[in-house]
C-alpha cells in the first residue's frame, strides 16, 4: 500500500503525462483526465490487486473498465507508470501507428485494456459481464468501472443499472466522474441528470459520495466501497471532480474537454505541477 | 443428379435450440443470454438443463450484447439470443464496438430473420442484417438452411474463435441434410452438379434452389446448386471453380438485394471473373403482414422466381 504522500506525487507526475502528452498530438482530452487523475491513481496505485503482466482473463485479479474512453490520457499513463509497458510509449499517444489509440482498444493489444471504448454507455454492461463471469468461475476479484456524469445521457447505462440491482451483481463497483461538465456545456443545461444519488439508490444500488480531487477521500471511498461488496447490491460511488483539476486555467469549464495547449499554455500549465518521478 | 427428399418439417430456431443444448453439454464455458424470448428462441431445454448458465436479461438488447462481451473476459462463451432485427440494427455500435472491434468471442444467435417472420411485419423482418454483419472486420456470418445444419452450425461456433452472427428463422421448413453432418465454417456445400448454371442459396432458400433445380433438370437446364451457408468468410474457390465451369450465376436470398449474398459473390466476380448474374432477393424494400409463403410469393423469392433467373442469366450468357 503506498502512502498518501506518495500517492500525490504519483497523481502530480501523471498530470504532467496528461498535458504533455495531449500537447504532444495536439488532440485529446485534458478536462476530464486532469479531473479523474487522484481517482485512477488510488485505484491502480492503492486499490486494485492487479497484476501488470497483463493477462486478457485477469483471473483472480480485480479488473478496471473505462467507460467513458476519451479519457484516455489518465489512464495510459496510470497503465504505463504501474508497469502494463514502457512510460516512453507516451509519447505515441494518438500518432500512427501506435498502440495508444485515441480511445483506449484491444486491437492493437496494449497490456491492460480489455476492452474497447469511446462510444458512450457501454462499459457498465461489460463491467457486469466480467463480474457475472467472475461469480461463475468462483473468483472473488472485484470489478470495478468509471463512467463521466454526460454519459448517464445514453439509455444503455440505465439498462445495466436495472440488471445489476435485479440481479444482486455485489462485485463491481462502479464510478460516475460527476464534473457538471460535458461538450456543448454543463450538464445542467445540456441534459439535467437531476438527483443522481437518489436515482441510484432507486435503482437499488448501494450509493456512495467521494471527493474526487480529495485522495485521502478517494482512498477512504473505495476501501469502504470493497467493504461493502457480497452483500447483494452493486455498489456506485458518484465522484465529484473538478474538470482540468490541478491546472488552474483548465478548471471550472468544459471548454478543456476536448483541447490540447499550445506551448505557452504547456508551460503554464507544468509549471504548476510539480516533475515527481521523471518526466517520460 | 442426386434426388432430395424429406420427411419431416421443423423450424431452424429449433436447430439452434438444440445444438446450444448439445454445445452446453460439451463445454461448460458455453453461456447463454436471452431478452425476453427464450420461447421463440427454443432456449427452453438450455435454460432447464443449465439454469445457472442462463442469463435472462430483459428487454435490453444493448445491455446484453455489453454483458456477453465482458462474460467472455474469464473464458466464457457466450450465446445471445433475441430476434435478427433486434440482434443487429437495433445494436449495432454495441456489436462494433464491445464485440467486434475488441474481438470477444461471443456467438448472436438471431432468429426469425427475413420475410419468414410473417404476421408481425415490416418492424420485425430485417433484410439487411447480413449486410450489417458482413460489413464488420472479423465477424464470420452463417446462415444455415434446414433443422440439422442449424443445429451442426450452432455446435461448430462454439468450437470457433471470435465473433460469430448465426442467423436463423422461424417457420417450418423441410429437414433435408445430413442429421450427422460436421459442419464446416466457411466451406460450402455443392447440393448437386451441372453445367448450365450456377445457383448459389443460403438459408431458406436453399431447399427451393433444389426444387428449382429439378424442374429445370425437366426443361434440359442443368444446375450446379451450391449452398453457401457461410457468407463471410465467403468459400471463393467453391464459388470460382463453379463458375468456370458454368459461366453465369444465380444468387438466392431471404435478404435484400443490397448487401447480402448476392452481393458478396458479385464482388468476389468482379474482382477475378465477371461472370452475368441474376439477384433472387428482395428488391431494396421493407415487408409488411402476411403468411410467410404468401409474403416469399408476393417479393419473388419462390422456386418459379429461381427458374425465372435462370433463364435470363442463360439468355444473358448466349448473348
């Protein structure tokens, strides 16, 4: 278990991986990356027993779905900085040719992911999948997603939230990013999601709140979340973030959603995070 | 010429009810996942004999193509069953995307595809299925013709890597192959030889190609009749080596005529040996309500339409 100190100079060091590397193709989604950073560090970091010699199946490991794709950048460098391949393949993020695709995918085999995503709403029903198939083959792994607060938009999500609770899926724990923000503006005026965490307790789902920029919360949450797994529901730990979280310039608006930096912003930007544990 | 006969009539559906049994019985990681017509898909006896390997998933067609690609995430494989309209069209960038594009091996088993369906109309008889499968990278599509073969090929796709889309129907039709048969992926079936024509058949049309074929044994025209129950990944040296032979095509199909069978052959043909070829397909146009003989009589897809066909791809060959 790493402590939290060095948990944050970890989420530090990724951030730089993040801004760097969406500034490297000049595409790419900075927002919602920099926002779910402390969240993916404490899980792959802290949470997860998970094993970087990657293996398709993952038995008897805990297994991460990443739903809503385009926040790719956190998760490659999480994925690369646990050791799944080198932190240097980084710098190929969305070029031709490379394994790290725009939005995370199996085709082109990079250890860690298990699936593709990028079209919205359909990582809670794989999640649910490999938890089923987890209760099948005896493994007591967990399972665990993350899903962005816009894409509770697709119906497809409500479908899964239905089968979880009917069916007392107790080992998969699933996260909603909730930043407020998606393309065309704040959640509110796109497409209101009105009370998410009385939805999901309608739903039957064990419901739980995180600060997701706090991580001495986020490791409390999901330690508390694996307590509360086997005892028939599904667990959902809605996750307030702050989008562009830890880049001032970046924060509080969706319009870093889907924009790189140019290089005067760049600089801006990793002269607010500090270089932990070497650059790529 | 070899003589067809039958002496008894069942639905391909049940095929697949069976050979899902059967593929259960031999490999405990086969799964099966239903939303909300295990009747209509035959899952029955699957479900009885296996409750803990049945998924019923509601009507969440989505939600079941996700859960059956992260089943296969731990080894299992997974079998999902609803209608053929409502196994691709209705999700089809779920099958792209958490199917397809990240290669999950899991089996669509649709029934009661083409006009066949009947009463219910144009909403529940996809045409275009085929065409949607086919066009995705690394889906093998199988449309088999008769009770046995449905079953053979349920069986064999267990047995198969990757993601398959197995589409049945729903009505009676006669059981005319081999209850013992091996059924091989991609390999196409020659039904019976000649040198006039070649009339390549998938599914239901396949037994009114044999009928067509005798009829036209009576008229002095005789047929190479060749059942391609794999369209993709399509038998092109079964499909060349015929065509050398007879130098004109047939092509029949419960399907529209954009992006089936049809059209697979005419692009194999096009590319290596043109060859004139005749469409027995629906003419790009949605069903309606009907009995399934009157509605295959009203969209030309009879043992007539055939012989019709093929007398004007002869004419076209002498030109």
């Amino acid at each position: 278990m790493a402590e939290l100190k060095q948990l944050q100079q970890m989420a530090s060091q990724v951030r730089r991986d993040i801004v760097r590397m969406v500034h490297g193709c000049q595409s790419g989604h900075p927002g919602g990356s920099l926002g779910c950073t402390d969240f993916l560090v404490a899980l792959y970091f802290h949470t997860l027993k998970h094993n970087p010699k990657f293996d398709m199946d993952g038995k008897h490991e805990d297994l991460f779905f990443l739903s809503n794709g385009h926040i790719s950048p956190v998760w490659y460098s999480v994925l690369a900085r646990s050791g799944y391949f080198d932190i240097n393949e980084l710098a190929t993020f969305r070029k031709l040719n490379s394994r790290l695709q725009g939005h995370p995918t199996t085709h082109e085999h990079l250890p860690g992911v298990r699936i593709a995503s990028g079209s919205l709403g359909q990582g809670m029903s794989v999640a649910i999948g490999a938890a089923l198939t987890k209760k099948l083959n005896q493994d007591d792994g967990l399972v665990f997603s993350l899903h962005g607060d816009g894409e509770l938009q697709e119906g497809q999500i409500w479908e899964a939230a239905l089968y979880a609770s009917h069916n007392k899926v107790d080992n998969l724990i699933s996260t909603i990013d909730v930043n407020g923000q998606q393309i065309d503006g704040t959640t509110e005026q796109v497409l209101s999601l009105g009370n998410l965490h009385a939805k999901w307790e309608a739903f039957g789902w064990d419901v739980l709140a995180m600060n997701g920029n706090d991580m001495a919360d986020v490791v409390r949450v999901l330690e508390l979340a694996r307590s509360k797994t086997s005892k028939g529901k599904p667990i959902m730990i809605l996750m307030e973030t702050i989008m562009g979280n830890g880049v001032d310039f970046m924060m509080h608006t969706h319009k870093w959603h889907g924009t790189p930096p140019n290089d005067e912003q760049l600089a801006t930007a990793l002269a607010q995070l500090e270089e932990t544990l070497g650059d790529y | 010429m070899k003589k067809y006969t039958y002496t008894d009539k069942k639905d391909t559906r049940s095929g697949f009810g069976a050979g899902l049994l059967e593929a259960a019985q031999r490999n405990e990681q086969v799964v099966g996942l239903c939303a909300d017509l295990i009747g209509s898909l035959k899952m029955d006896a699957f479900k009885k004999e296996f409750p803990q390997r049945f998924f019923q998933v509601g009507i969440a067609e989505a939600n079941m193509m996700g859960i059956a690609a992260g089943m296969t995430i731990g080894g299992k494989i997974p079998f999902t069953g609803t209608f053929a309209n409502f196994s691709t069209g209705r999700v089809y960038d779920q099958i792209r995307q958490s199917i397809a594009y990240s290669n999950k091996n899991v089996k669509i088993c649709a029934s009661h595809a083409g006009l066949t369906l009947g009463e219910d109309g144009a909403t529940h008889q996809i045409l275009e299925d085929i065409g949607l499968m086919k066009m995705l990278p690394g889906m093998t599509v199988i449309n088999p013709c008769d009770y046995n073969q449905t079953k053979a090929a349920t069986i064999a796709i267990a047995e198969h890597a990757g993601p398959v889309y197995l589409r049945f129907g729903r009505p009676v039709v006669p059981i005319f192959t081999d209850p013992n048969q091996k059924f091989e992926i991609g390999k196409a079936w020659i039904i019976n030889e000649g040198a006039d024509v070649s009339i390549f058949a998938t599914g239901h049309l396949v037994w009114k190609a044999i009928q067509a074929g005798e009829k036209l044994a009576d008229m002095g025209i005789y047929a190479d009749i060749i059942n391609i129950h794999t369209i993709k990944p399509l038998d092109e040296q079964a499909v060349l080596q015929s065509v050398r032979k007879t130098g004109c095509i047939i092509t029949a199909e419960e399907h529209n005529r954009i992006g089936g069978l049809g059209d697979s052959i005419a692009q194999l043909l096009a590319r290596t040996n043109p060859t004139p070829q005749e469409y027995v397909a629906v003419n790009d146009t949605f069903g309606e309500s009907g009995t399934p003989d009157q509605l295959m009589k009203k969209y030309s897809l009879e043992t007539d339409d055939i012989i019709a066909a093929v007398q004007r791809v002869i004419a076209r060959k002498n030109k």
